[in-house]
C-alpha cells in the first residue's frame, strides 16, 4: 500500500516533470490532473525546440539545477527512446562589459564549466551567416544545446503512467482545500484525498492560487521563425543554437532543424493576454510589430529575409526578477513565475517539487526560490 499520495495540478512543463519524479517513488501514489487535453497547444512549452544553457546569464545559482536538469534530460531521452537533447551547443554573444555577459562568465568561472571563447574575429570566420561588432565576443558553452518541448512533455507523461502514474485529462480543478493533514482536491469530475498537492499550472496560475497573484504577471511570448537565403549556412554544423545581446535587442534561437527554417526570436516584446483566460486570448500579433522585429534580425542575421515566415505565441508568468517560485506552504507546493527561462531547468524542478511534497530536504531549493524572497510583480521595471 501507498504511504504517501500526492496530486499533480497542471500536467504541462513543470507538472509532467514532477509527475514522472513522482511516479519513481514506489511508496507514493502519484495523481496528475490536466484541465486539457496533454501535450495541449496553450502551454508555454509550445514551439518546437527550447534553449539549454549551462554558463548562464541569469545568476551562478542556477548552475548546480543545471546539471541536475542535463543530467535528467539524458535519462528521459534514454527511457523514451527518443531524441529530446539536440547537442549543438550554445554560443552567447555581447560585449564583455555587458553585465549578463558578465554573469554568464562568472557562472563558468564558478563552476568549472566547459566552454570555448571566441574574439569578433573568431566569430566572423566560423559564424558567417551573422554580423558582428569588433567590440562583440563570443563564448560557446560545450553543455549547452537544443530540446524538444512537446516530446520533452510526451515523454514524460509516459514514462509516468508506465511507473503507475494516474492521469486525468480534460478534467478542471474548481478549488482544493490544506485540511492541515492533508490536501482535499475537488474536480469537476471527482473528490480526492491526497497528502499533498503540487500546483504547476502556469499562466493559470493565478485562478488556482489567487494569493499569489500580487507576485505573478502573464505574459504574452511570441516565437518566429525565418527563411534564409543559403540553407548550408544555418545547419547544426554550421551554426550552434545562439543568444545574442546587441545594443538593447535580445534575441535567441537555433539553428535549422526543420529541413527549411531557423528560429530567431525574441522575449519582452508582445504584452499579456487580452482575456482573464489564457486559453481564449487572441495569438495574433500586430503586423507592422512583427515585421519590424523582422528588420532588426535582419541587421544581424544578412542571410536571412527580413519578413518572419511564421510564427507561434505562447504564455509564461514572470516575477519581478525572474527568479521563480519554488516552495512549499503547508501541504501545497508551487511552481510558478520562470520568467521565460524555465523549460531547460524542468526535470530538476520536478525532482524538487517531489522532494519538497514528500518533505524530504534537497539542496536543490535554492533560498531565493522561496515566495517570501519575491515582491510585487509591479515593481519591476
């Protein structure tokens, strides 16, 4: 018999993840439940391939969830059988006094991290497809690469109903109550009583666990993809996956993987959704903003044409410093706010959220994870 049964809310990036980790325990019931049907077309997964980066720009603290994460990437692709890890690694480019590229160096310093270093000159002759400043450099982190979202999230959720896992799918939770002993979950199709709960419902965040509307804010992230004008010069081999800081225009993105197209977009740029509802908010972006975007990669990237071929929009919650939240309150853990840069931490996130639910200790829960190291979301600039 089960010692422990604890429920999964939102079976998207975060929760599919926890449900596989769940699913591992032999002495845990693991219950995931999904408003959607799986693998559904509104998460912030969506968009053919994500990022992993090791030497990271956004805090040394990352680094040790980072391995973690790489480390579980290889297990689930090893217990699917399918490629979910596309190993091209990832270049950074900007100037060196630019304080993410500075951030990002000092990741590799602190942890010991693989990578090449590259001057504008080194740039121009292996990246040719890009246009660089003498001031620019490069640094290519030999962890990094690209994933596969969707299977990512596929896979998962089959490795975790093969482990036992029960799944409910198309099924809403209507609210869920931390007795103090336990956790009751109402659906609109059942009643379950569970030990413990994890939330990790996304930009639905808010309708599951209002209080922490004050720390959250959707976001509207679009992707775009683009044509370009010598196929040879944007394959793997060619041209890694890449984040690239130029006189305040942030893009990022990877190499052709489709047989015709090559990613390059960019985050901050689109606003929220127009509906208290994510699922009902409009995907289509103002015209004359996208084509415009489109000029400014086409400053960078003179192989491609400048009009996006095509694009897709997603949505991600966003903390006042794009630190997420990773915590326990009670009965009920949460994950939620990753900023725009959660899907390569993941599988260490769900690793996490099933230690803090079973109430085991890890040194994974970083102390600025926690909901009382956030402030109000408007507070950011």
């Amino acid at each position: 018999m089960s010692s422990k049964k604890v429920v999964v809310i939102g079976l998207g990036t975060m929760g599919s993840m926890s449900l596989w980790q769940l699913s591992q325990h032999a002495d845990v019931e693991a219950i995931g439940i999904e408003q959607f049907g799986l693998v559904h077309g509104y998460g912030a997964f969506t968009g053919e391939s994500r990022l992993f980066r090791a030497a990271y720009q956004e805090g040394t603290k990352y680094v040790p969830i980072l391995k973690e994460a790489r480390s579980l990437w290889q297990e689930l692709a090893a217990a699917s059988g399918r490629q979910l890890f596309l190993n091209f690694g990832v270049i950074s480019i900007g100037e060196e006094s630019n304080a993410p590229f500075q951030m990002m160096l000092q990741s590799i310093k602190d942890w010991g991290l693989p990578h090449e270093h590259l001057s504008a000159a080194d740039l121009r002759e292996r990246f040719p497809a890009m246009d660089f400043k003498d001031t620019e450099e490069g640094v290519v982190d030999k962890l990094g690469g690209a994933l596969r979202p969707e299977l990512a999230v596929l896979s998962a959720l089959e490795q975790a109903r093969a482990n036992g896992a029960t799944i409910y799918e198309h099924e809403e939770v209507l609210a869920f109550e931390d007795t103090g002993s336990g956790v009751t979950v109402t659906t609109s199709q059942r009643t379950i009583n569970a030990d413990s709960v994890i939330v990790s419902a996304g930009a639905w965040t808010e309708l599951v666990l209002p209080q922490l509307t004050p720390l959250l804010e959707v976001r509207k992230l679009a992707l775009t993809w683009f044509l370009p004008k010598d196929l040879q010069l944007f394959q793997p081999d060619r041209l890694p996956c890449f984040i690239w800081d130029k006189d305040d225009f942030h893009v990022f993105g990877a190499p052709c993987v489709d047989g015709y197209s090559v990613k390059i977009s960019g985050l901050d740029l689109w606003g929220g959704p127009d509906t208290e509802r994510v699922e009902d908010a409009d995907l289509r972006l103002e015209r004359d903003a996208v084509s415009a975007f489109g000029r400014q990669v086409a400053g960078l990237f003179p192989g491609v044409d400048a009009e996006p071929n095509r694009y897709s929009v997603h949505f991600d919650t966003y903390t006042a410093d794009k630190t997420p939240i990773i915590d326990r309150v009670g009965n009920v853990v949460v994950t939620a706010g990753f900023s725009g840069h959660g899907f390569k931490l993941s599988p260490a996130v769900g690793k996490l959220a099933t230690a803090l639910a079973l109430g085991e200790d890890t040194a994974l829960h970083h102390p600025d994870f926690r909901i009382e190291a956030h402030g109000p979301v408007l507070a950011a600039v």
